[in-house]
C-alpha cells in the first residue's frame, strides 16, 4: 500500500501530517508498539531534515509497503543557484555546511546542493563509499545505499583507512543507521530523492 503523500516545507508546513501517516498505517497495518515507534522515529528524523534544507520550497513524503517492508520517501526538487548556495555556506564561520555531520546530515547536504553543482565536489567518505556503479551520468544521476558503503567502509577500516575510520564512526553514532535497515539517496538531475526503509515482521 501506498499512503497519501503529504508536501512537506522547510518552514514547517505539512511535518506534522507527515508524521502522522505513521499513526494511519500503524492502525491499518495492525503493527505493535515496538515497530509503530521504529517507523515514527525514523520519520522524525527524516522530518527533522526537512526544517534544514534551504534549497526547496516544498517536497513530497510518503510511506509505502510491501510484505512487511516499509520504505519512507521524501523527495525534494533542488532550487538554489550556484551563487545562493555559496551565500549560504559564506554565512557559516567555516564556509562549510555545518549541518553536514552525521548521516542525516551529509544526506542533507545533497538536498542543499546547488541545482548545477557537480556531485563530484562532494568529498564526505560517508557518502564516497556506497555508490551505486551504474550510476550512467555522475555528474546528473548519482544512487548510495548505506549498506552497500557500511560494507565498503568495514573493508576499508580493516585496513586503518583514517577516512573510513571516521565515517564508519558517525554511522555507528546515527539512530537511523541502527534502526533503518537501508538508506538511499538518489539524485536525479533536479531531484533529490532519500528513501529509509524498515523491515518489519
């Protein structure tokens, strides 16, 4: 099934609908307690991200499920313009996104990416690894997964990659990554889509 997607904004509008499609398919789907707070926490967070970003007027969010596998999707279309998003970084003390820290934060970041930017420019090790390879345009079109770079980060720490060292640390400190079972990120020209998925049952 597929709930109703609700237009979410940084400003507030919609967060609290949002939230409470969790309530709608908890009750439909007949889910304990344990998974109801799981499936809610997760879309805080992910709520919590869309107070941040700067560069979206609105975006869509929806859960969707199937045999027992809950994925929540939010999707943002990138509005800044080169010279907006470096105003905004210029307002930070470091020049940098600060907010950029932690998984849910580097994710963040790619939302608040300037629409023409290269995601090549990204340098996070959190979000290096675990790219997808068949990604045909890096540049436009770009897919991570955090399983796949929890796997390439473990290899890497094996080997005292300092990097991967301090990569693997922020996952292992990120709420989502202990309760999702997956995270994706997929940008397609304009759009950026993150989708964290939860088995149940």
């Amino acid at each position: 099934m597929k709930t109703d997607v609700i237009k979410v904004s940084p400003q507030g509008s919609g967060i609290g609908t949002a939230v409470k499609q969790v309530d709608f398919i908890t009750d439909y789907k007949g889910l304990d307690h344990k998974s109801s707070l799981h499936l809610r926490l997760l879309t805080e967070e992910m709520m919590g991200m869309v107070r941040s970003i700067t560069g979206a007027d609105s975006g869509d969010f929806w859960i969707e499920d199937e045999d027992g596998v809950y994925q929540l999707h939010l999707r943002v279309e990138t509005v800044l313009t080169s010279a907006k998003r470096e105003m905004l970084l210029a307002a930070s003390t470091s020049g940098k996104n600060e907010s950029a820290r932690g998984l849910m934060g580097a994710i963040r970041d790619f939302f608040d990416r300037s629409a023409d930017a290269d995601v090549a420019q990204f340098t996070n090790p959190l979000m290096l690894s675990g790219i997808y390879d068949q990604a045909t345009t890096p540049t436009l079109e770009w897919e991570w997964s955090m399983t796949r770079c929890q796997d390439e980060l473990y290899s890497k720490v094996q080997h005292n990659d300092a990097g991967a060292i301090a990569a693997w640390d922020e996952l292992e400190k990120s709420v989502v990554a202990h309760v999702a079972d997956d995270v994706k990120v997929s940008i397609r020209g304009p759009k950026v889509e993150v989708i964290i998925i939860k088995k149940l049952g």
